[in-house]
C-alpha cells in the first residue's frame, strides 16, 4: 500500500517530511492542500486531523498527523539506524533535539514568525525570547559539531532545520556561525 501525505508548500512541518522522503527515496503519493484557502480546516483534513494541521499520512490504513510521528516513521522504516538509531542512548540523543524542534523552535521561532507573516496574536516578546532560546542551543551544539546528534545526518536536523532557517521573519536574528554550519551541513546533507 503507498503511502500519502497531505501537506501543502508552506509549512515547515510539511518540508520535514518532504525532506526525509526526498533523501531515503520513499514511495509515496503527495497531496497539496491550499493553505491560502484553509483546506487544512476542512474536509477531508479536518477529518484526519482535527487539529486542522499538516501534514497528514495514510499508511497501512492507519492515519498519523503529526511531524514528529511522520519522521519517526519514515526512518525507522526506510532510513533505519542511520537516522533514527534504536539503541537507548543513541536514540536519546536525536529525541532531545527533537523535542526542541517541537517545543522553543516552534512555539519560539515559528510562532514570532507567524505573527509578522501570518498577524498571529499573541506575546511577540516571549516568542522571540523562546525562539532565542532554542538558537542558543542550536549554537552550542553546532559549535563544534557538524550535525546536531551522533556526529551525522539525523531526522534531529531534519526537524530542527525549517522553522530555524525562516527565524529571521520573525525578527530574530540568525548569528552568522549558526548560519554558516548550517549551510555547510545542508550542503553535506543534500548533496
């Protein structure tokens, strides 16, 4: 049975799995949904997911709708250790950035995003003190490492990329070490 994803070109959670199955060469149907209309606030979406989110997969007559499900899915199944190891402590370590992705990357960064680019309300302030957050996280890790976990491509980078990339559309700034390992590890990554 294919698999198929309900995404749209505009989010970040949808260029994560875009991403991970672009890299492992997963089969898979897309389908674009219009954000600009609010198809994620409708049907069929909104019978998927009542979050009204994407993206949204159908595999194995099973539905899943959230990102982080989504990429742990795609690489135990198609990517294996590599990015998504099994053994305790290895695994510990991809889920903590994560979790970051998740947490002050998102409710950080996207969200200060969303309010210049999409009017979202809310406490501008605490998002970019979030978002600030996260990236000095990101920054220490990326100090002295390539990649976020494990010294190589993980589904942590993957997670940790989109919303960290657009930072500055929410006026929080990128710092240009940040910047540059990020290019270096993209460049590495997509090459």
């Amino acid at each position: 049975m294919t698999m198929k994803l309900w995404l749209t070109t505009v989010s970040g959670n949808s260029y994560k799995i875009r991403t991970l199955c672009s890299i492992l060469k997963v089969p898979c149907e897309m389908i674009y949904i219009d954000a600009t209309k609010f198809e994620h606030k409708q049907r069929p979406i909104i019978d998927m997911n009542p979050r009204g989110q994407v993206p949204v997969m159908e595999i194995e007559g099973k539905i899943f709708w959230d990102s982080t499900a989504h990429l742990t899915y795609i690489a135990r199944k198609w990517g294996g250790d590599q990015w998504l190891p099994v053994e305790p402590l290895a695994m510990a370590e991809v889920m903590q950035w994560m979790a970051l992705a998740q947490n002050e990357i998102y409710f950080g960064l996207q969200w200060a995003r969303g309010v210049f680019v999409y009017g979202k309300k809310g406490d501008l302030a605490e998002y970019q003190l979030q978002g600030r957050k996260a990236l000095d996280m990101l920054e220490r890790q990326l100090k002295d490492h390539d990649w976020l976990a494990l010294g190589r491509p993980t589904v942590a980078d993957i997670a940790c990329y989109p919303y960290t990339k657009r930072a500055p559309e929410g006026e929080v700034s990128l710092s240009a070490p940040l910047l540059a390992r990020g290019q270096v590890a993209r460049d590495m990554l997509w090459s």
